[in-house]
C-alpha cells in the first residue's frame, strides 16, 4: 500500500475541526489514520455514529468540512447532507461510502455533496479526495465518473435524425475544454496534471474556471452540463 502524502508547507494550516458521520468502528479507526497522517490533530476530530448525534453536533458548533457515510443506523446519510447543504451551502460535504448504486450516488449528489469516494480505495487514494475537498475541490470517485457517464449515455436519444448540439462559441476555452473531457472519462486532477504536463494547481484553477462557466458546483454536474452543452461527444 502507498503512503499517505504529507501535508505540504503551503498547507500546513488545515481547515479544522472535521465531522466524521461514520457508525462502522473499523472505518472510524481507518479514517481517523488517514486524517492524523494529514497533520490533523485528535482535538480536531469529531466522530459520529449516527445522524442524531451528527445533527446535534452540528447545532453546537461550526465544522469546516463534513465526512459522511450513506448507510447509517437511525437512517439515510443523504438527509444530512440535504439539511447540511441547506442550512450552509459553502460547507464541504464529502461521502465516503460503500454505496455505488445509481440512485444513492446521484440522490448524494442531488442534496449537495460536493464529492463521493467509494470506501474499498486505498487510504492513499482518500487522502487525496480529502485534501482536494479542503481545497475547495470536488473529488469524485473513478468508478462514480464512469456511472454517471453511462447514465447520461443511456439517456440520449440514438436517433440519426437528432440535431447536434453545437458548443456555445467561446463558453470554455480549448484548454478548458480539454481538461473537462478529460474529467468526463474519471481522470484525478493529478492524473490530469500528469497527462497535460501541466501542475495540479493550474489544472484546479482551470477546474474552478469550468464550475464558473458551466454555473455548477461539482465535477459530476460539470460533465453533465458539459454533454448537454455539446462539449462532450
């Protein structure tokens, strides 16, 4: 298994505290690994294990990213996360889950979660999700990119007779363009980076430039938006 990354100099001051909404104690212990290894402290931690203590703690203080699993004792994550992004919608809400149907990602989706990583990734690859989450990211799990892409496909029309969309003139830029099909087909920022030869700053900046355009807040929205708009083929 690979290292978990350490946190860089310019990141040194995490956001914090952090809520874990997670009931499983083997998860709780593995999440808490992957987050101290990111620099963050037990104090900054908190851990829930159902949606009424999550919404209690909620009540009682601000948290400046939530960790939510779907499946929990007293009910469905996806209700938090409703209530969570009506009540703040800049709070970052990111589901780590076993779940990968089509209905519970896109439902995630759909109440504001701003990401969604299968929990059967490599604590390497969570570390990864979390520190672009923070950064005001919206990571998506490879496998989730490529089920919405399939979702979209089963949903257009296969009619030769049906008009192409044409792209409005100068929306995104080729570069933007380039890098949204690339996130169409499940790719990282890294592997993005690494693929354009550009830096994974430059790739997010473009990323953020996109979400602008597009009028969007994820990465699955922009791909959406994106194939409607006839950025996509």
């Amino acid at each position: 298994m690979n290292p978990v990354p350490s946190i860089t100099p310019e990141e040194s001051v995490l956001p914090s505290p952090l809520l874990v909404v997670e009931d499983e104690p083997l998860a709780q212990m593995r999440l808490r690994g992957v987050l101290l290894s990111l620099g963050y402290t037990e104090e900054a931690l908190t851990f829930a294990d159902t949606i009424a203590r999550a919404t209690a703690l909620l009540a009682e203080c601000p948290f400046a990213m939530v960790l939510v699993d779907v499946g929990l004792p007293d009910g469905n994550g996806i209700g938090l996360i409703r209530r969570i992004h009506q009540h703040d919608q800049a709070l970052p809400v990111l589901v780590i889950s076993t779940w990968n149907t089509e209905r519970v990602i896109v439902e995630a989706l759909q109440a504001g979660a701003t990401g969604y990583v299968l929990k059967e990734r490599e604590d390497v690859e969570g570390a990864l999700s979390i520190r672009s989450a923070l950064r005001g990211g919206a990571p998506i799990d490879p496998f989730v990119a490529r089920r919405i892409l399939e979702l979209i496909a089963e949903r257009v029309p296969d009619s030769p007779a049906a008009p192409a969309v044409q792209p409005p003139q100068d929306l995104l830029s080729p570069r933007e363009t380039e890098i949204i099909q690339l996130v169409s087909r499940g790719l990282t920022n890294r592997e993005i980076a690494g693929v354009l030869s550009l830096s994974r700053f430059t790739v997010e900046c473009h990323i953020r430039n996109v979400y602008k355009k597009l009028a969007v807040r994820s990465r699955t929205q922009a791909v959406y938006e994106a194939h409607a708009l006839g950025f996509l083929s």
